[in-house]
C-alpha cells in the first residue's frame, strides 16, 4: 500500500491537531461583518471567518473548536467551528445581544440581550437556549462566569449596578450598586473578586465575591470600559476608551501602576495564556494593539477590519 494513503489520515488529523492548538486571537468586527485571525507567535493576521451581519461579543470554548459570536442584526448566537472556519449553527437569542461568555465546564455560554433586558443561557452541547434570566439593571453588556460557573456577573449600561446572577438556581440574587455605566468585568483567577469598570464614571470597583459588596474603588482613565486580570492575580488591566490607553492597577491595593498608548476607543482586551501580553481591540482604529504586559510596553498594532468589537484568545 502506498506510504501515503497508509499515513494521510494521521498526516490529517496532525494538522488539525495543529491548527487547533496554534495560538490564535479572534477579533469580531462589528462593521466588516468578519472575525480577523491572529497568530499570536508573530502578531500577525493569519485569516478572517466571513460571519456576515454585525459581530460583537465572542467567546471561546473550553476545548477550543468553538466560537461563539453574538450577532446583532439577526438577534442569533453564531456557533463557529475553529478548524473549518465555518459557522455551523445559529442559535436566536433575542433582538440586539452584545457580550458573550462561556462556562469553563463546557456546558453554558451567557449571551447579554438588550432589548431583553435578559442574561440567556445556551446549552453549548445541544445547541439551543436553555433558560434566560431577567436582569433588574437596564440594558445587560457583559455577563462573566466567575471560575467556579457559580455566578454570573453582569453590568448593565443604562443604570449604575451591577447584577448577580445564582446560575444554577437560574435567578437574579443580588444587585451591587457602583457608579454610571457599568461595563466590562472580570474575575480574580481564585473567584474571590471581581472587577468592573463604570465607563461614565472612569472608575474601577472592586467586589468581593463571598458578600457581593464593593471593596474598594480607584479612579480610572476617560471613559473605561473593558477589564482583563492577569492570571496571578496580581494586575488588573482597564481600557480607558477616550484616552486611547490601558491602565495596570495592582489588584490589592487598586493602585494604577502604568499607563500605555494604544490605538482609538479602545474596548475589549484579552490575555495569552501565560499573561505575558494583552491584545486590545481599538475600534476607531481598526487595529489591535499588542502590550508586552511584563515590560509595560506597546509591541504592535495590528490592522483588523472595521470597528473591532472585542477579543478572544485560546
């Protein structure tokens, strides 16, 4: 038998293999209707996926060959396969869904509706809505799991809380009360805390997980928007949309620590793995800037497509 029809399907499934453990960053572009591949060894594009309409949030998950895409014209979540490239399933959510976050268990992605004023829950394996929860806040951006799929956090632009979510009692349960327009949020990698920007505001609020009660607070950059954590725990990471910076704030003390230029409104950011740099996406730019995190330094700009909304990376 032939060397190579004895070893094409290995050779296959090898670079599938590959492909799917490759680095790569996804970018949604709201306007472009398309997600811009990123290889994140060189910082350079390395493909789009066409998806059409208006892609916003995304998440990834926890195997790596799926993307989920809020997409705000048809009101679906787009199911992705990472390896194909392809859309392979569309799921309706409701009307105007915007962030996107997956459970790290496999089995649930929280998709924020708007016009809902709702958190949706899809069952990720069977590809379908699993239940919704309504939100007290108006107009839910950006719900986050905490490590433990416990809770989910979620801030809502049109009002000054942020909402908590008990997932498996499929209610809201509590309200924390911040500051004007509350946005991006993220977890300290033990669950204890969580971090939420308040864009109108240009304040960072720290909640301690165990009470749902606000901490501690700082004063962030104009219009502050997305929050990344390192994944010591040790820096927080804050987008400041009018200033076309990233703030570091020690995560203890809340102290901001440096600033760095990037590119125009920038939004939602998202770390490698290892922390070591941070991809932010700047959407009156069309690029993603790249900070060396260690250094506290810009390595790059990339150029995406038009009005990139977020970033993913696996």
């Amino acid at each position: 038998m032939n060397l190579f029809r004895q070893l094409g399907p290995v050779v296959l499934c090898l670079a599938a293999a590959s492909a799917l453990a490759q680095p790569f960053a996804y970018v949604p572009n709201e306007k472009s209707g398309a997600i811009t591949i990123i290889d994140t060894l060189r910082d350079q594009v390395a493909g789009r996926i066409a998806t059409g309409g208006s892609p916003r949030g995304i998440a990834l998950s926890a195997d790596g060959t799926t993307l989920y895409v809020s997409e705000q014209e048809s009101g679906n979540l787009l199911f992705i396969d990472v390896a194909s490239r392809t859309v392979s399933a569309r799921v309706a959510v409701g009307e105007s869904p915007e962030g996107v976050y997956a459970s790290a268990d496999g089995t649930l992605v929280a998709v924020a509706v708007e016009k809902k004023n709702a958190v949706v829950f899809v069952d990720a394996r069977a590809g379908r809505v699993a239940f919704e929860v309504k939100t007290k806040g108006d107009n839910p951006e950006h719900p986050v799991f905490s490590p433990d799929g416990r809770w989910v956090y979620v801030g809502a632009e049109e009002d000054d809380k942020l909402d908590i979510v008990d997932v498996k009692l499929r209610q809201q349960v509590a309200q924390v009360p911040l500051a004007q327009r509350p946005r991006g949020t993220a977890f300290s990698p033990d669950g204890k805390f969580a971090y939420t920007a308040c864009e109108s505001a240009d304040m960072l609020f720290k909640v301690e997980v165990g009470t749902h009660k606000v901490v501690a607070s700082a004063k962030a950059g104009g219009r502050s928007n997305g929050v990344s954590v390192s994944p010591d725990g040790a820096t927080v990471y804050v987008s400041n949309g009018r200033d076309g910076t990233v703030s570091f704030f020690d995560a203890a003390t809340l102290r901001e620590t440096r600033t760095v230029q990037v590119g125009r409104r920038p939004w939602n950011m998202a770390l490698t793995r290892d922390g070591g740099k941070l991809y932010v996406a700047n959407g009156r730019s069309n690029s993603v800037s790249v900070i060396d995190t260690r250094r506290g330094e810009k390595l790059a700009d990339i150029a995406v497509e038009e009005l990139p909304w977020g970033v993913v990376i696996r």
